[in-house]
C-alpha cells in the first residue's frame, strides 16, 4: 500500500471513531437528563449528524476550505471543484471534517436539553453545521486570518469545543431555566439525570472516540512518535481531570461525585485538544488536572447564576476550550512544533497573546452571531416548548413514544 493510501486508511478509522462519538455524547446527555425527555435528546443527537452531513456538503466545507478571503472561503459549494485540504484524496478529509462538525453542532443540545422544540433544533442544527462552524474553522484551519497571525488549535479546542459550548450558553440563556430548577429565594433544585451508567457509558466511547479526534488530526501515519505522544497526552489530561474534579467536589461537598468526576474527564480531554500534539507528558498532566478543576468551578458558578446547563455543556466545552487554547501558549514547545515556545519555556507572551486574542475573538464571535439566531428562529417558530409539554415530557409530546415504555400499566375495561 502507497502513502496515501495509508493515509487515507488512518483518516478514515480516525473519522469513524469520531462518528462514533456522537454515541457518547448521546448516551452522556441522556443519562444526565430525566426519562421523560430520553428520547427527544437521543432523536436531535441522530439528526444532528444528519444535518451536519448535508449542511458541511452544500455548504459548510466550502466556506471552511474553499477559496476566499480571511473571513470565509467561497470555492467547493456541493464539493463541485472542491480540493482536499491534505495529502489524502479529498472525500476522505471531507468525512473526517463532517465528522468533527457534527461534534461540534451535538455539543448544544445538551445545554438546551428538556425544553427546547424539536422543529427549531433542527433549524439551529443545519445553520451551525453550513454556515457559523465552518466560518471559524476558516479562521484557523482554512487559511483565514487566525491562521494569519499564528494561532494554533491542533484537534479542535477552539474549532470545535468552544463553538459549541459558547452556542450552548447563549442558548440556554435565551430559553431560561427548566420549571422547577429554580425556586423564588434564588435557591436551586437538584434535578437529576436519570442513568447514571448510561452517562457513564457515553464518557467511556467518548474517551476512547478522543483517540480517533486528536491523534487522527496528524491526518498523516507518517510519525509514528508524534502520535503516540498525541494518544497518552489524550489519555492523561482525560485521568487527570476526573481525578481532580472528583477530589474538589469532594472536598467541597463531602461526597465524590461521579457525574462531576466524569464532566473533569471530559474537561480534561476538551482542554488538552489544542495542544496535545506539541507538549510534554508532564504539561497534559496539569492541563488536565487544571481542566477538571475549572469544569467543578464554572457549574457552581453557573447555579449562581440561574444558568441552567443540564449536562454541563458550557462548563466542559467552553470554559475548557478557551483554557485549552491559553494553555498551548503556556506550555507549547517550539521543538515540537509551534513557532515559539510557550511562556513556560522562555517564549515570552507572543504564542500566549496570540491564542489569547484567538480564542476571545471567537468567544465573542459565536456569543453574538448564535444570540442572533436563537432570537431569529424564536420570533419566527418559538424556541421553548409551552409548560404542560415541558411537565408531560417531551418523548410524549413531541416524539409521541417513550423511551421505557414498558413501565406503562395497562388495563382492560
């Protein structure tokens, strides 16, 4: 087999494990919400990809690789003259990019989960997945102007994570918090997930789909050592994280949580997406540890604020996007392959300044840009279900079945 045929076999296996990760944010998110809503949060995590497929094909890989200007690419509509952005054939960098958009579209619904219509999430889906994510993935990976000045986000901290996690908060500010979260005191109700192992389940296919989003980011079998670095630096910020979210939320409540030590893996992974190709072992170590530290913090904070976050989507993915990528200023290596060292390493604030304006930029891009959208499919078709859909459930009301139907007692008149 040729080069590129290897390539393109490794592509294609990475893209398939990040596939598989919208199983894992499924299984996450519904094990995290109440049973009553399993359904309506399994169907938006399955049409999610759907979307992403057609929206990132007419659309989206256009504007993210196409030819064009700093602010977005224009050449590849329908991939009619489109071209590979990698040395392996262009269909196969297209699935492993439809793969990866598709991740960040799911992120919102987690956010959103339990009271958001179906119609309008579908709406919200098709227009993140053609038209906002791949503006930003143009900034950074398709020569726009990020690319311009340096910045890096080797698998996505800032592509991927913030974009989704910063669509989230906007969206679940704009709905407002679930009936009953909240009580007029101010105090907060603890509403539970339903399947804490099916939770558990989605973290550990998320985990094992990571192997497939940083290291297959190499979208090259061409060094080896680089990405075996890449897989442990993936799978240490990932143990770090749930250790050093479960030993705080330990000492600050008395209990090791589980939910909380699984969102500092998920943390951890999300913050070490970005740099993972370009430090040390010791580094991902603290990225982690410093990742599940921050996801425990920004869910407090979060309750404090009367945000309601079902699945904490904001706190894993954005809040450790944005760390992740100020992390790669810290601790990058220019002996690995970033073009000045980390502040960590004598490189001074030009990297740092540099992710810092980054992801900032997008931050605020995303917290605007999707602010105006949810406000534009609320006027046009509402956003929110009404308060007897929301207490039915909506597996009922919108989907017309349940998820465990089974616990339906019948009786013969």
């Amino acid at each position: 087999m040729d080069v590129i045929g290897l390539n393109t076999l490794w592509v294609l296996l990475a893209a398939f494990l990040v596939f598989f990760m919208q199983a894992g944010f499924g299984m996450v998110e519904a094990g995290f919400i109440r049973a009553k809503n399993t359904c309506n949060i399994l169907t938006k995590n399955f049409l999610d990809f759907c979307m992403a497929t057609i929206g990132f094909y007419a659309f989206g890989y256009a504007i993210m690789f196409g030819d064009g200007n700093l602010f977005m690419g224009f050449k590849g509509l329908f991939l009619v003259g489109a071209k590979s952005g990698a040395n392996i054939p262009l269909h196969a960098f297209w699935l492993f990019q439809a793969a990866f958009c598709g991740a960040a579209a799911t992120i919102v619904a987690g956010g959103m989960a339990e009271r958001m219509k179906f119609t309008s999430y579908l709406i919200y889906s098709f227009v993140i997945s053609a038209f906002i994510y791949p503006i930003i993935g143009h900034w950074i990976w398709g020569g726009g102007w990020l690319a311009k000045l340096g910045f890096l986000d080797f698998a996505g901290s800032t592509v991927v994570h913030t974009v989704g996690g910063v669509a989230a908060l906007v969206g679940t500010m704009i709905l407002g918090p679930r009936t009953g979260k909240y009580n007029k005191d101010g105090s907060a109700n603890a509403i539970t997930g339903h399947n804490i192992p099916l939770a558990s389940l989605g973290v550990f296919i998320l985990w094992f789909g990571w192997f497939g989003f940083n290291p297959g980011s190499t979208l090259s079998v061409g060094d080896g050592s680089l990405i075996a670095r890449i897989a442990i630096n993936t799978n240490f910020a990932a143990a770090t994280g749930g250790i050093a979210a479960m030993a705080l939320v330990w000492r600050l409540f008395g209990k090791p949580d589980l939910s909380m030590a699984m969102n500092g893996a998920l943390a951890g992974l999300v913050g070490v997406t970005a740099s993972c190709a370009f430090i040390e072992p010791w580094a991902a170590i603290v990225i982690g540890a410093v990742s599940g530290i921050l996801v425990v913090l920004a869910v407090i904070l979060l309750d404090k604020l009367h945000i309601d976050d079902p699945v904490g989507a904001f706190p894993v993915h954005g809040v450790n996007g944005i760390w992740g990528t100020i992390a790669l200023g810290l601790f990058g290596q220019k002996a690995l392959g970033v073009p000045a060292n980390g502040l960590f390493y004598g490189g001074g604030l030009s990297q740092l300044g540099i992710q810092i304006l980054g992801c900032l930029s997008v931050a605020i891009f995303i917290f605007i840009v999707m602010g105006l959208i949810f406000k534009i499919i609320k006027s046009a078709v509402g956003l929110r279900v009404s308060r007897e859909e929301e207490l039915k459930g909506l597996d009922i009301e919108e989907h017309g079945m349940e998820s465990y139907s089974g616990f339906q007692i019948f009786t013969n008149e």
